[in-house]
C-alpha cells in the first residue's frame, strides 16, 4: 500500500504513543509529535480510516488506534512484547522516538561501515551531521554510535555511519564467573596474599558468620600500612556487591559500571558460588 510521507508520520506517531501508554491517541498528541497542524492530521485521519488503517474509538477518553493493517503497511510487527529502543542525538535523548528496524551495509569495506535505521516518531527530529546513540537493543543489547548522513522521510529512516558498535553475547554470568577461592578468617595477610597467588585470583570469600570479601588491593594496603600481623578478618570487605548466576553477562556490565566497583559475587541458588570481574567481560566480549 502506497502512502504518502504525511500518512506515514502520522500512522507511526499513533503506533508508537499506543505502544508506550496502550490507550486511544488523540489527533492533538499525533499533531505535536510530528510537529503537524491537528487540522491537517484530523483530515488525514479520515483517509487513513477509509483505507481501513485507523479506527475511531468514541468518548472522553477516546481518539484513534491502528489497525493490524496499519502495522502490515509500515512492514512492523503488531504482537509480542515491544520495548523502546533509545535514540540519543548530539548527547541529548530523543523523546518519542524510538528504533524499530536497523540494516547494516557496506560492512566489506576495510575503512567504513554504515547502515539505516527505521524511526518510530518523527524522523524530522534528526539532520544531516547529528551524531547518534542507538541502543540497547532488547535481544542482543546492540549499541551504536554514528554520524546521520542522509535522511528518507519518506520511509521514516535515518541513513548514518558507523563509528562504533557494540553487542553483548547472551551469555548466564555462571558461564564466564571464575569460582571463588575461599578463605579462613583467621590467616594471617601475609598468608592470605600466598593463597592468592596461589590460585591465580586477585579476590576471595571469607568464610566467618558474616561473610566477607578479601581481594589483592586489601592485602596490598595492609602491608603499606605495616599492618602484616593482621588476619583476614581485620581487613576483609563486608559490603560487597552480588548478582544471580542466571543473570546475563549485560547486567554485569551495568552494575560494574554505575558503582565503579573491581568485583561482583555471583550467588548460585543464593549461596555466594564465584566471583566476576571486567577481565573476565572483557573476554567475554573480544572473540578469540
């Protein structure tokens, strides 16, 4: 079905507001996202009902929804669960715009990588020049930096160059967690730093009634300080920071991220099982 450029930005604004709030969408709201008179979208609105695209849903609280041929003419997906996909343009987030569809080409090129991405919203926020930030995406959490270098208001898509793109595998933090060493509270530092060095770790469990945390950079200090003839529990971390060894390695990468910390615990059915680090994502993220 052939649109016109007017239709189109009108039939996504109303799917994109329906997805994010699940109500009838006024002829106003639509208006203003697309920067629109609401005479011209009222007008419109009785087109797109004629091709049997919009339904009117009478009342105070009424407005418009969009038919399952609304979405089969915009080539979107009407079921399953829909999340909002950020858009950032020159560090500022787009509000009402969102990233439904991203085609990457010319990824044979030695020196330059660029792709499309499809706007749900209006495509006329963003202009040739924009530096983008697309992402996460909800299954793969696909990030992507870029210029704008073209623009299709026509298709609602963006055209831009890639200068930087990330995904984070799938991957249960158990996978990539190293199994905590585990250590008795009443070794001394000196000892402790042996146990370590040992095992080829830099932290590790301590086992006492109020479990703690012991890394390289406790015993490091300790000996600065000239405090060798301190055991383990006089130095150990007892706040630490855990996460379940369901969780995906992504939600690791948050947490060490917003809190700046060295570690996490990874709890197994509750009980502290391992320990992971950024060396350890890092891996997980740099193929072989």
């Amino acid at each position: 079905m052939e649109l016109t450029p007017v239709q189109r930005d009108i039939l996504t604004a109303l799917i994109n507001i329906y997805r994010k709030e699940d109500r009838a969408v006024k002829g106003e709201e639509i208006a203003g996202l697309i920067d629109r008179n609401p005479g011209t979208v009222r007008n419109q609105m009785q087109s797109l009902k004629a091709l049997n695209l919009v339904e009117g849903v009478p009342g105070p609280k009424g407005g418009y929804k969009a038919t399952g041929s609304a979405y089969e003419a915009l080539s979107l997906d009407a079921t399953g669960d829909v999340v909002v996909v950020p858009i950032v343009k020159n560090g500022v987030v787009v509000d009402g715009a969102t990233a439904s569809e991203i085609v990457f080409n010319k990824v044979m090129l030695s020196h330059e990588c660029g792709g499309t991405v499809r706007i749900l919203g209006s495509v006329k926020d963003f202009n040739v020049g924009d530096e983008i930030r697309i992402g996460p995406t909800p299954v793969n959490k696909l990030y992507i930096r870029g210029d704008v270098t073209g623009r299709d208001d026509t298709m609602s898509r963006l055209i831009f160059h890639v200068k930087e793109l990330i995904s984070v595998p799938r991957i249960p933090v158990k996978k990539i967690a190293q199994r905590a060493v585990h250590i008795d509270p009443n070794v001394t530092v000196q000892e402790a730093a042996r146990i370590l060095m040992y095992n080829g770790v830099r932290e590790a469990l301590v086992d006492e009634n109020s479990l703690g945390l012991v890394s390289m950079t406790d015993i490091t200090r300790a000996v600065a300080e000239g405090r060798t003839g301190l055991g383990v529990r006089d130095i150990m971390t007892r706040d630490f920071l855990t996460i379940d060894s369901k969780e995906l390695i992504f939600e690791a990468v948050k947490i060490l991220g917003r809190s700046g910390s060295s570690q996490l615990v990874v709890l197994d059915s509750g009980a502290l099982w391992g320990i992971i680090t950024p060396e350890d994502l890092i891996g997980a993220l740099t193929p072989n």
